[in-house]
C-alpha cells in the first residue's frame, strides 16, 4: 500500500517505528545488505524484538564472502530512513543495511559505506552527486528461451508480459522508487524500467530494490528474470545505464547557458575515460560481460564520448536542456554502490587535474576504420574480464577508491572463475554456456 501522508511524517521523522510497525500489523523485519559482489541478502526476526535489534544484527561475513573466516564477524546496521513495507508480502517491514565492523565503524568490505564514503567526499567539495539508472532484463521460460518475440517498444499482441512489467513499476512505486519510464526493449522479451532523478545512494538502494521486484514478480508469473549481461549471442545484453550529473547548491554544473555543456562536464568525462579500463572490472564483472560488449547491439565497445551517440561510451543525451551524462558500458551483473562510487571519484579526479578528454564525436564509432579511430584516439574497452583485472590491479585510483581488502577479495575471486570459465570453453561452446548459465543467469 501507498504510504499516506501522517506515516510519511513518522517514518521521516523516525521518532516512533513501533506505531508504525503496529498500525501497519507488521509481523516481520527484514534487514537487507549488499555484498561485494552486487547480491542483495537479508537476515529477518520478529518484529515484537524490534527494540533489541534495532541496532544492528551479527552476520557471518565469511559465508558471504567479505573477508576471511577468522575474521568473520561483522554486524548490518539499519538505515532507518530506507524502511518500507515489501508489496507482495506486507507482514513484513525491510530496512537496508550498512556494514560495521565490532567496533561501530564502517566495514571496509562494505559497498554501501564506500559509496557513502565518496559521497561525504564530494559534498566537502560542495558537490551533490544525482543519478537515474536504467535497468534491463529477460524475461525466459523454464527451457530458458525468450517468453516472446517482441521488439522494441512494441505493444500488444506482441508485449505479452506488459501486465506484469507493470506490476512491478507499481511496486516499485509502492516503495519510493522514482519510476519514469517503462518499455519492451530490443531482444525478444526483453525490458526495460527508467528511474527518476535522486541522490547517487538512494538510486544505489533502489536499484537493488528493484531488482528484487523483478525477480519476485517473474517468480510469481512462473517466469524467469535474467541481468545476465548476455544470455542470447543474436540479441541484445542487458545493460545497466547509469545517468548522472554533478550540483552544486542545487545547480547543474554540467550545463553552461552559452557552450551548453561546461567544462566540468568535459573534464568529468576525461577522468573517467582515463580510468575506465581499470574500472571495467567492477562495471563487467562476469565473463558472459564480454559477449556483450561487442560490436552491432548498441553497447559500448570503444573509449569515446558525444552528444546524442549511442555507440559512444558516454553519452551526453540531445534530448534534454540540462546536460548530463550516460554510462553505457555497465551491465546487470555490476555493483550498482561500487559502479557509482568510481563513476564519481574518477570524474573528480579529472576536474580536480582538469584532464582534457578525446574530442567527442557524432559518427558511428562501430563504422569507424581502425585508422580513423587511431586518428581520433580512440581506444578499445577490456575485451575479457581477465584482462580488465589487469587493469584493475594496476590502479592506484580504483584501489584507494574501494580499499585494499575490496579490491584483493574480488581480484582472487573473479581469477577463479576466469580459470573456471577457461576450462569450460576448451572443452566446447555449449560447455561454455552451460557453466555461464548456471554461475550467472540467475545470480546476476
């Protein structure tokens, strides 16, 4: 249900939960968290123990893979301005979860706490860091195939699940998730939801939200709901674009009345093109990533920027007054609070060295020779996840950024399942795809 406008006051307020929890006959609590690896758990418990957990609960952080079993201790403390109540199962209240250590500080294995941390950095510098993901998935039948063949924006009798895309934008709705727009996109059964504008640790939140939405509501149609970043090779991968833009004082610094993009703006998209082989990793951070960052399905392949250019991989949309830019490169499986945490800090970076970008271009950046695309200085994207952890491990600014004990746990994480995945693909091309699919197509 909608939340009316005296609960809003209480949660806001956050003076009296247990009013709330009574008027609302709520039974259960759930305490959702993120793990480093973009998964969203959840431990729960009575609601009438409220008073006694509302500081938090202990979790085995080794079983969850953020860090090493003799240091498996750690705590999820609620952020209580994130409480809703769960559409399809209204008994219960969920909060989402910050990571601490036993000593009350933030967890260093913590993705929500590093965005929050590069977060506070940006507002000591005076700016306010705004995003608007788009989300992309499939919907499979149980022998894994698309549930229809509809294309892009099509409409009945070919978008034959728009009821229960609906259905989830409403939960979505239900429980504060800004929701613009709503769409078939381009594979067969494949779709698409747009957020509205918020902070950068709120779309975060949202985005996990989200996709449980997704995930529960496909569950509940008897259907199946992928993020892998490439499940069919004909069709289209899902994407995960990330809209953002920079304010200052509630001003859009990437906008200029006279040149119409500010060299904020440009300066923003040098930082990040110059770190992003060392981000691709967290951005792509499955093998099946890499069959999707392929030419001729409007993901990004090659490091470039323009205006209104969906080949590029940033792109400042033409549609809008306010200029702002698009992140084309991430996909489903990514980390949405580490992915916007080095969204940030490698644009800052570039304003605070002022780096000058590439020139952007309006061309197809896919037709381009690789004689014009040298010419241009354009360069390729990591073409494998093996090689954008190279890129990862050589980076002083993606480290500092998320921290060592991050950054070494996905590292020998991710080089394991290269060397699984290698295994599988020498033995055959199904092979491969078999071991994709059950590492991937519902974990994702």
């Amino acid at each position: 249900m909608m939340f009316d406008i005296e609960l809003e006051s209480v949660i806001n307020e956050m003076s009296d939960l247990n009013k709330f929890f009574t008027e609302n006959k709520i039974e259960f609590i759930q305490f959702q968290f993120t793990t480093i690896f973009g998964e969203l758990k959840s431990v729960e418990f009575p609601a009438n123990i409220w008073e006694e957990m509302q500081e938090g609960s202990g979790v085995d952080g080794s079983s969850l893979g953020f860090l090493q079993t003799e240091q498996s201790d750690m705590k999820v403390i609620p952020d209580l301005e994130t409480v809703s109540i769960i559409p399809w199962e209204p008994r219960i209240a969920r909060f989402i979860c910050d990571i601490q250590k036993n000593d009350g500080t933030p967890h260093p294995t913590d993705p929500r706490s590093i965005l929050k941390k590069v977060i506070g950095h940006a507002n000591n510098l005076g700016f306010e860091f705004k995003t608007r993901p788009e989300l992309e998935w499939y919907f499979l039948d149980e022998e894994l195939d698309p549930v229809e063949d509809g294309e892009y924006m099509d409409t009945l009798p070919f978008d034959i699940l728009g009821n229960l895309r609906r259905d989830m934008a409403n939960d979505m709705l239900e429980m504060g998730i800004p929701v613009k727009t709503i769409h078939h996109e381009c594979g067969h059964a494949q779709q698409e939801i747009e957020f509205g504008v918020l902070d950068a640790l709120k779309q975060a939140d949202n985005t996990q939200t989200a996709k449980l939405i997704i995930k529960a509501n496909a569950l509940f149609d008897e259907v199946i709901a992928t993020f892998m970043p490439k499940p069919f090779e004909d069709l289209a991968g899902n994407g995960l674009h990330i809209h953002h833009v920079l304010t200052q004082n509630g001003v859009n610094i990437f906008s200029d009345e006279e040149k119409g993009i500010s060299d904020n703006l440009r300066y923003f998209v040098g930082g990040i093109l110059e770190n992003v082989d060392a981000m691709t990793a967290i951005f792509n951070p499955t093998t099946n990533s890499y069959k999707r960052l392929v030419p001729g399905h409007e993901a990004p392949v090659f490091k470039s920027w323009g205006i209104a250019n969906r080949t590029a991989l940033i792109r400042v949309p033409g549609y809008e007054k306010k200029a702002r830019l698009e992140f084309r490169a991430a996909d489903g499986a990514t980390n949405i609070y580490l992915a916007s945490a080095l969204l940030l800090v490698a644009g800052l970076d570039g304003i605070k060295k002022k780096i000058e970008p590439i020139q952007p271009t309006v061309k197809n950046i896919e037709k381009l020779t690789a004689q014009e695309r040298k010419e241009m200085g354009i360069t390729q994207l990591p073409s494998s996840l093996s090689e954008a952890l190279n890129h990862l491990e050589s980076s002083t600014l993606v480290s500092e950024a998320l921290g060592k004990e991050i950054t070494d746990i996905f590292l020998e994480v991710k080089r394991k399942e290269c060397k699984e995945h290698s295994e599988a693909k020498s033995t055959s091309k199904e092979a491969e795809w078999e071991w994709e699919y059950l590492k991937y197509l519902e974990r994702a």
